[in-house]
C-alpha cells in the first residue's frame, strides 16, 4: 500500500513539474505577425519621398510602438549586411526582394527589420524566403537600403515552407 501511495505521489508530482515548464517554455513563444502588423492603423506613407542624400531619421508616428520588445516570428527575406561568404550574420528582412517586382520598389522604414542572429546562418539560397524570430525592437539602423524602423536582437531563423 506505502508504494501505491508513493508511487501516485510522484506520478503527481512529476506532472505539475512538466506543467510548469510546458507553461514557461509557452511564455517563451513568438507571435507570428504579417508585414502589416508593422504598420500603424492611422498612419498614411508620405506622398513624396524624402531625399535619399539627406540625413533623416524614422518617423515614429509609422511604427507600432505596442510591438517594443515583443517575441515575434515573420516571415520575409533576407538582404545580407554582414557576411562572410555564404555565412550571415545580420541582415535585412524585407516583405519581398526589389528584383521581384517589375516597378520601382521602396520599402518604407516600417517595412524593413535589421536583423542581429544570435548565431550566424550558413545561406545556401539567398533568394528563399525565411523565418525571423527573436525581440522586436523600436530602434533604426542605418543601412545602404535607408533607414530601418526596427530591430530584431538575438534572432533565430527557420526555413519558410510554403
């Protein structure tokens, strides 16, 4: 009887143990946001383009500042800052690549995350689309693409199937 009773115990013990970290891994999750998600309900993009010679900075007004250090997934691509070879390690992450559309394509600050690996990626395919997960930040990078509206530190990436 001492080792039923002892045995049901730990059985119990065992599972708040797990419940408890299933709960705190769960806390951990990102949530997967679309380009649009980026993008201010009220706000309009400017009818005329800043001059690209001129210093500017990122209009606060275009970013959703509810998503400051946020545990996010998007999906995107990648425009390679720093690299060597074929191995990245921050990069530009970007709703479609310029090539893929046959207008003048500009991507507008909140439309564009620099993006901070916690570990550099080994690119075989730079063209393929990917996912980006780590903490969105509200802070912009100057990048020979413009301005970025925000910042992705400590980032993982997976393969985008679709």
């Amino acid at each position: 009887m001492f080792r039923y009773t002892y045995a049901v115990t730990m059985i119990i013990l065992f599972g708040f143990t797990v419940s408890s970290l299933a709960q705190a891994e769960t806390s951990e999750e990102y949530s997967i946001i679309d380009w649009k998600d980026l993008v201010p309900a009220n706000w309009h993009r400017p009818l005329i383009d800043p001059d690209p010679t001129e210093q500017h900075h990122v209009d606060k007004k275009s970013l959703v500042i509810k998503l400051d250090r946020q545990n996010i997934k998007l999906a995107g691509f990648m425009l390679p800052v720093k690299f060597r070879s074929n191995v990245v390690s921050e990069f530009i992450l970007m709703p479609y690549l310029k090539h893929h559309v046959k207008t003048h394509a500009h991507h507008e600050p909140n439309q564009m995350i620099y993006v901070k690996l916690s570990q550099p990626l080994e690119v075989t395919n730079p063209y393929a689309p990917i996912f980006a997960a780590g903490q969105l930040l509200l802070e912009s990078v100057d990048t020979p693409e413009g301005h970025t509206g925000y910042t992705l530190n400590e980032a993982t990436t997976e393969e985008y199937l679709y």
